[in-house]
C-alpha cells in the first residue's frame, strides 16, 4: 500500500529496509522511506523486528542474549 505523498509502497520500503539500516541510501529515497515508516504501522513493525533481530544477532558472539534485548525482540513479533 502506498502512504499518501511518500511515493513508494510497502513493498518497495521492505526492499530498502536493509539499505535503509546501513545508511546505504541516497538522500531523497532515505526521505521517502522515512515518511512512509513514519505513516506505515506494519512497515514501522517490520523494521523493529529486524533492529530487535539485529541486536539479538550482536549478543550471540558474547555467548548470552540479555532478557531485555531478548524481550525486545519477542515484543516485537508480538505487536506487529
């Protein structure tokens, strides 16, 4: 579905997310993207889920995932 004035659909937001995270777009799509999250509440969930995913990701190298960010992360499935 596209956000009215965003100009990109949820697909297309969901094909930049990754780009969208690593600062890899350029300006004028970075903008997009970010309005469209901003008006997107499956979109907006979808990149929580995949920050949650991250930083649970980060933690396996230390051996042990924080219940916080564990919890961070099933909250995240949870509300979207």
């Amino acid at each position: 579905m596209e956000r009215a004035g965003t100009g990109l659909g949820c697909d297309d937001v969901l094909e930049s997310l990754t780009d969208y995270l690593e600062e890899a777009l350029p300006a004028g799509r970075r903008r997009r993207v970010a309005d469209h999250l901003g008006a997107c509440p499956a979109c907006s969930g979808c990149l929580g889920q995949i920050r949650a995913t991250i930083a649970v990701l980060g933690c396996l190298r230390h051996g042990v995932v924080p219940a916080p960010v564990l919890n961070a992360l099933w909250e995240s499935f949870l509300t979207s």
